[in-house]
C-alpha cells in the first residue's frame, strides 16, 4: 500500500490503521506473528526485570501511575500497568510500561534500510521495538482479544519500521522515537474507535506539540530521560488521541506542513506552501511475509546494539584461539562504521559512571564480555563451540551494569586495553545494511588475532546462521530475566506467549504477574511489611521508619545499587 508524497499521508495512516484493525486489511504469514511475539516476549521480559532490580524512571513511573488508579466504573479508559491489578488511566500505564520496557537498551532494533524499494528507503533511522504496551493499554481498555493485540503489535511495527526507512531524524538531531508516537498514535486510535479524522488530529498534535530533540542522549553522563524517552512520547500520543476524541483538533495533513518536521528539515517545493510535498513516498504491506518487522534485530543480552558486530567478533575469535582467555592481552583495536564510532565511542564514554552511560560505551561492553568469557575458563568452565554456547554463557546482564562491575579494576584495566577506529567510507557503506566491525587482538607474546569484518552478528535480521540458534539464545534471555523478575520465570513467559489463543480476559491480566521486587524502594518497603511488627494484638505492622535501612540490609538490596 503507497501513501505517496503528494497525498495526505497523515489521514493516510489513519485510514491503513483503522482498516487493518477492521480485517479489511493485513494478511500476514505465520512466520511474521511469531516474529511479533518473540520481540513482545523480548519487552515484557526486560520490563519485568527493570521493574524488579529497581530501575528508577520505571519505578518512578510505575509508582506515577498507580497515582491515578480508576474505579470500577470509571469514564476513563484504564489499563495496568506490570505486576498490578489495578486499573490507571491508560496514558499513565502506557508510560509506566514502556519505561520499563526501555530501560535496559536490550529489546528490538532497526536500522530503517530496505534497498528493494531504492535508496529513497534506506534513510537508516534507529527505532526500537518499545511500544507494544500502547496496543496492550488499547486492548484492556476496550476489551480485545490476542488475535487483535497481536495484529496491532506488528501494524504499530510497520508503520514506525516504515517511517524509519523514509526519513533520518538522527540528521537533524531528532530523537527517534517520533516514529513510534506516531505509529502509535495512529494504532491506538483505530483500537480504541477514533474516526480516520481524530487520528490525523492526534498525530498532528504529536508532531506539533511533543518533538525531543537528542539533548537527551547528549553529555558525558546520561541520565533517564534517555531510557524513557519513549515512554514520555507514546504517553503524548495517548494523550493526544484522547484529546482529539474529545474535540480537540489539531494540525491536518501534519506532514505536507512546510514548518512541521519533515519539510522543514527537507524543503520541497515550494518551500513554504501548504501545496508543496511531503519529502518521502510511504510503502506499507498488508500481506504475505515483507513487514518491517521481519528486518528488525534481536539483543542477545544488555548492549547497545551498535556493539553487537565487535561483540561477535570478539566471540568468533575466542571460540578460534582459546589461548587468548589465558594469555596476557597487549591490546585490542575495533574498527567500526558511523555513527557507532561518534555514538560508544565518544571518548567521554572510555569513563562511565552510570549503567546508561557504559552501555553505551562500546570499550565498556567489549571488556566486560572478555572479562566474563576468562571468568568461565579461570572457573573450570567451557565457553562453548557455537553461536548458541557463547553468546548465551557470555550474555551481558544486568549485574554486568551494576555500580560495583562498573568500577571494577580488572574491567577497568581491558578498557585501557582497547582503541576503537573509525573504519571510514569502506565501512560507512555497509551501514545500515549490517554491522560492519572488525576486531583484532594481540598478546604479550606476539601472537595476532584478526576477526576479519563482521557484517551479520547474531541477533541481527539477516544473520547468516539458523533462525534456530536465535530463538535458543532468547529462550535463554528470557528465562534469565524472568528468573529475574517473578517466582516463577517458566510460568511468567508462557502468560505473556500465544498471544493468538488468548481471550479478552487473558489479555486483561497479561501483565498481572507476581513481581518479586529485589532492590530500590519498592522492595524496601515490600521486606518492611512482611517484617514481624512489634505491636500488642493480632496481626502485624510495620516497622518505623528507622528500621528499613536494617530491612533492606537484611534483605541484601543493596547488592546492585543502581
């Protein structure tokens, strides 16, 4: 389906929105649903996890949310929000959730890039799998079933995925995530029953009124809004969709508009007339097997996705020269492509102090897998012989980010170990296509280690090896953090899968899951309640205040001190 650059693609997107949740539309393959579900698996399992090791923006906007709770009977639209029965205003779930979500940089990628329509589809915008909690929100609130969640989870995919393939928001120093409000603006308002005309308003509102910029991703040290950053935008766009229901109108044919983002970023002519062009032609599926999500990438652990190639070529040349988890190391030089150079390698980044800032630190992430990998083998252990076995015996968890690995003398002295190289323009042409990183090791005796150029790791769309390594690989991400997270882990992931067979009411509790709360506030006050009171008569109380430290102490929750 083409919303070409001479209509209005707005109501365009709208009318695509309205008809694939109606069924007169959107007739994908098996092979893309489970596609979906995996990367839906992937975000409720980093959620979950977030939440329990007590990440601040979740926690705080978990506890925001819960502020808002809504009766029984309630005119308000409410969802839940993870690990609760109670129902909130949806907007405030919705970014409850998909901070949560966010929060470890470790669920979906895409690079925007699909050379079979031309180079007008490569334009290589980051996005990330964050807003599968907006079709979630829009379920509960209107009772809908997992057929239609998980349709609507790849239709918010593919319009964000398309949108990402069309126009770099990174050039113009744009946060990436206006693609998701967008296509989430659009998917929320055909579920919850706004007309093609309210959707237009509601993303005209988004993109006229909530555009971040990358100052929140900017400085030596950053801080939450970088991980909730998609969060704050698909609240907006919940937001606006309400507003617009309401009566609210906002800016019509938003990106025909010579001052909204698009034209104003890339004139067309004339520059600033209403009857100028949109700068891109907007190519969606509503069939067979070529959705967006099916070139989108996996994280097979917590890293930024930029690492993944000097990840794997690390990987590859420990599997090939096990010496070098013996040897003493001399040094370690990765050559890579921008923007993975200006982004983990900016030299601010060779001296972390917070886990959002070391994993996206590039000397960082590659010493802490070495630092594992030598672990393994000082231990008795073996690293393993296949894809399958090293990443899934390396893979980055949280507790690699907590504050102690981050100061970690022996991490500390393989990042002084490390230079990270910009490849130039033999590089910079195989992005966003792969990858492209190399990785050469030498030892204290000599010995020279080249990993050759890595162009498909694992986990990325086009991988090279079986589909059935990826999927053995998440299956153990996802019992590692759900392990994490709730008392049982197995139970937890098979609650929040076939999202097909699921009724409205099993999506009414997706997300009711025990959470088991290990660190930051909430679990501080979760061991004080449970603590014996003092207190004459039945039952028990709390103790006072003086007495959490003792608590959680007690509790060890301190262990991870995020």
């Amino acid at each position: 389906m083409t919303l070409r650059a001479d209509s209005n693609q707005a109501r365009g997107l709208a009318q695509y929105a309205l008809d694939f949740v109606a069924g007169t539309i959107g007739t994908p393959t098996d092979e893309v649903l489970k596609r979906t579900e995996l990367f839906h698996t992937d975000s409720v399992v980093c959620g979950l996890s977030a939440l329990a090791l007590g990440t601040n923006a979740p926690t705080v906007l978990r506890a925001e949310a819960l502020d808002y709770e809504q009766p029984a009977k309630s005119p308000l639209l409410s969802a839940k929000v993870f690990g609760s029965k109670k129902r909130v205003v949806t907007e405030k779930a919705v970014a409850a959730n998909v901070s949560a979500v966010r929060e470890w940089d470790s669920n979906g990628t895409v690079f925007g890039y699909n050379p079979r329509l031309g180079k007008e589809h490569m334009a290589g915008e980051f996005g990330h799998n964050d807003f599968y909690q907006v079709v979630v929100a829009a379920c509960q609130a209107k009772q809908l079933d997992g057929k239609t969640a998980l349709r609507s989870m790849l239709l918010i995919d593919e319009i964000r995925g398309r949108l990402a393939e069309v126009f770099s928001l990174k050039t113009f120093h744009i946060d990436h995530v206006v693609h998701g409000a967008v296509a989430s603006a659009a998917v929320y308002g055909a579920l919850i029953g706004a007309t093609a005309a309210q959707i237009e308003s509601a993303i005209g509102m988004v993109v006229a009124h909530y555009i971040p910029f990358r100052a929140i991703r900017a400085g030596e040290q950053l801080s939450d809004s970088k991980g909730a950053s998609a969060a704050l935008s698909s609240e907006v766009a919940v937001m606006s969709v309400h507003r617009s229901i309401r009566g609210f109108v906002g800016p019509a044919d938003i990106f025909r508009n010579p001052e909204a983002i698009w034209r104003k970023f890339k004139p067309t002519t004339p520059k600033m007339s209403a009857e100028g062009n949109s700068p891109f032609t907007l190519v969606l599926a509503h069939s067979g097997s070529d959705w967006a999500v099916m070139g989108m990438h996996f994280k097979l652990g917590l890293y930024e996705h930029q690492s993944a190639g000097a990840l794997q070529g690390v990987l590859d040349l420990l599997r090939l020269n096990p010496s070098l988890l013996t040897s003493p190391i001399k040094s370690i030089k990765i050559v890579a492509y921008q923007p993975a150079f200006g982004i983990i390698g900016d030299p601010s980044k060779r001296h972390p102090e917070t886990r959002q800032s070391a994993d996206h630190s590039m000397v960082y992430i590659v010493a802490t897998l070495i630092k594992k990998a030598r672990a393994i083998v000082q231990a008795g252990g073996k690293l393993g012989d296949d894809n399958i076995q090293l990443w899934s015996n390396t893979m980055l968890l949280p507790l690699d980010y907590s504050r102690a690995s981050i100061k970690d003398a022996e991490t500390h002295a393989l990042m002084q170990l490390i230079s990270f190289e910009h490849g130039g323009p033999s590089y910079d042409e195989k992005y966003p296509e792969g990858i492209p990183t190399s990785v050469v090791i030498r030892t204290e005796g000599g010995e020279e280690k080249d990993s050759g150029l890595v162009l498909f790791p694992a986990g990325h769309a086009r991988y090279a090896g079986p589909w059935a390594d990826i999927e053995t690989i998440l299956a153990h991400k996802f019992a590692t953090l759900a392990g994490l997270s709730v008392a049982d882990g197995a139970k937890a992931i098979q609650q929040v899968t076939h999202l097909m067979d699921k009724s409205a009411k099993d999506i009414d509790q997706l997300y009711e899951l025990d959470l088991q709360f290990k660190h930051g506030p909430n679990a501080v006050a979760a061991a004080a309640a449970a603590a014996p009171g003092k207190g004459k008569g039945k039952g028990t109380k709390r103790k006072p205040e003086q007495e959490l430290v003792a608590v959680a102490a007690a509790a060890d929750l301190s262990l991870l001190e995020y």
